[in-house]
C-alpha cells in the first residue's frame, strides 16, 4: 500500500544511498564494486521512485508538484525529492490534498 510516510521514508533512504555514492566517487577514490552498487542501487530506486510517486500524485496520496520534483530532480539528486517530502508534511499538503479531492467526487 502506498502511503505518504512510506513514500517519504523511501525518499530519506534513496537520499542515504545517494550521499554513499558521492562520497564512495568523490572523497573515497571510487573503490569497487562499492561504486557500482552504490551507483546500481541509486538508478534502479530513481525508476523505482518516479513510477511509485506519478502512481501516488494520480491516486491524490502526494501533491502533484512533488511526484514532479522526485520524479524530474531525483536522477540529479534525490535530497531535492527528501526536502519536498518536509515542504509538503509541514504546509499539510498531504492531509489537506487528500480531504480536497474526496470533496470534489
């Protein structure tokens, strides 16, 4: 079941997985294979990411503009995804998009 906090933990653990690559390529000295599954893992969950969260924005769970930033700005960097997670559970948007769009129907 997809849900906001599932989403958001997601998105914290894809930002974890991404800090370990760049400090893996950057201050590590590339070592391998760690690298490569670093690098492996932080593509494989951007897809992953993007597809759950376009799936959650239709079903209304996350604002639109949010499945948009992970979706766009998580293959460059997923911490833009993270901190739009904080953005959008500190305005409300979660809860407040969610009463809004059972009001329409």
């Amino acid at each position: 079941m997809i849900t906001f906090r599932r989403l958001e933990l997601a998105s914290f653990t894809h930002s974890a997985v991404y800090l370990g690559l760049l400090l893996s390529a950057f201050a590590f000295g590339k070592p391998e294979p760690e690298t490569f599954i670093l690098g492996l893992a932080h593509g494989l969950m951007w897809i992953g990411m993007s597809l759950v969260c376009i799936a959650a924005a239709r079903r209304r769970i996350i604002p639109f503009w949010l499945a948009v930033t992970v979706a766009v700005l998580g293959g460059l960097g997923p911490f833009a995804g993270s901190i739009g997670f904080v953005l959008a559970d500190r305005r409300g948007a979660r809860g407040e998009h969610r009463s809004r769009s059972k009001g329409r129907r």
